[in-house]
C-alpha cells in the first residue's frame, strides 16, 4: 500500500496545478497544457493502483487512460489549429465574444 501512497502524494500537485491551470488562463494553449498535466495526475494514479494490486483491470484503466488522453490531445491541437486560423488568436475571451476586437 506505500506505493500508492506515495503516488497520491505525487499526483496531488500534478492535479493542483492542472486546475489552477485551467481556471486561471485565457490563452487555449496553456488550458490545453493544463489538461494534459492533470491527464498525467491520472494516469500516474492508475499506473500505482495497478502496480499496488497486480490486477488486469488497472493496467487497462491505464492504457485506456492513455488511449484518452491521445485523442484529447490530438483533438485540442485541431482546435487550436482553427481557432488560430478563423480568429487570428487563442485568447479564450475573445473566441467567446466571436472575434471581436477590442
């Protein structure tokens, strides 16, 4: 059980600064930063679970998780890729207000 203690306590910070991350930012690119370290707190719990107890299931949980967090991934640099090309920038106020300037 000391294995997944000690991930827990490694995962804590990962997901407080993930949050933080994504709460306090405008700029898409960091948000998508944000949600890739707090997929990492993830994956970092279910790798010590699956290490702690020797099961299966964890171990796919895991790659599952990994699998997601790929998709995300790819998924977040497309938008950024659109947002950039119709909005000229990645400044989540401003993709919210529709491009405007200010």
């Amino acid at each position: 059980m000391s294995e997944l203690g000690a991930a827990i306590w490694a995962t804590i910070p990962l997901l407080v600064v993930g949050l933080y991350g994504i709460a306090a930012r405008r700029n898409l690119v960091r948000i998508m930063l944000a949600l890739e370290i707090v997929g990492a707190a993830t994956v970092t719990i279910l790798g010590a679970a699956a290490a702690a107890r020797w099961q299966a299931s964890g171990e796919v949980l895991g790659l599952l998780a990994l699998v997601a967090i790929g998709i995300e991934g790819a998924m977040l640099i497309a938008l950024v890729t659109l947002f950039n090309y119709v909005y000229r920038d990645v400044d989540v106020i401003k993709i919210k207000e529709g491009g405007e300037e200010e």
